[in-house]
C-alpha cells in the first residue's frame, strides 16, 4: 500500500488587533482556494525570525503600518485540504495608525466584532481561535 505523501509544515504568525470590540481582518485576493477569504493579518514566519519580529515585519509589508508585538496569546494547527499543515502562533498585536496602505496580497481590510463573522468566509486555520471569542 502506497504511503499518502507528506503534508507541507508552515509556520506563520497572526496578528490579533482590537479596536474596542472589533478585530481587524483582511481578504485574501480572489483566486485560487484561499482567494476571498478573511484572516488574520500576518504570514509565514522567515529562517531565524520570532513570531514577534515576523508579525511586526508583515503588518509593515502587508498593510503599511508600523505595530508592537505583545503576548502570543494561542498556538493552534490546522490541516488543510490541499496538503499543508500551518502552526498559528497568534500574537497580540497594537498599531502606530489605522491608515493603511495595503499590497497586493490584500484584498480589502475591515473591523469586526467576532460575534458578527460568518466563520464560512474565514480561513479555516483561524476557525478555532476566532470560536473562542464568540465567532459563530
């Protein structure tokens, strides 16, 4: 019997922002599996970086501001369907402004109380975490 073939492991991290009750978001570009779904903003961590350093560095790329990385708050992982296996490390995070300027791997970026998220539009790795605070 052949073996199944190995998953791919990635790490990333996944900034968790609060504004009052709501949590920011943003989309993925349309396209692909993924394409339109919500997440947390953040991304794959580099050879040698702490999760810590890693998200600082994507909310500079990704959406143009500049943060302070606090506590890591949860470490989950999930296996997804077309063959990895992402470790979150889920950090609480602050900004420097709310003035975005997002890249090109982000769509759109909103505000969202947990409560009010339709968990089908959010990748299925932040699921877990975003059920702990009231997503449905």
């Amino acid at each position: 019997m052949a073996e199944a073939p190995a998953s791919r492991r990635v790490r990333v991290v996944a900034a968790v922002i609060w504004d009052g009750p709501r949590l920011l978001l943003t989309q993925r570009p349309p396209g692909g599996a993924l394409g339109l779904k919500w997440e947390f903003p953040g991304g794959k961590l580099e050879d040698g970086e702490t999760p810590e350093t890693a998200v600082v560095r994507e909310l500079r790329e990704e959406l143009g501001v500049g943060a302070t990385a606090h506590e890591r708050l949860a470490v989950h992982e999930h296996d997804y369907a077309h063959g990895v296996r992402v470790e979150l490390v889920f950090v609480r995070c602050t900004l420097d402004s709310q003035t975005f300027t997002p890249e090109r791997s982000v769509h759109a970026v909103r505000w969202i109380e947990p409560a009010a998220l339709e968990l089908t539009d959010v990748l299925e790795g932040d699921h877990r975490f975003l059920q702990g605070l009231g997503a449905r």
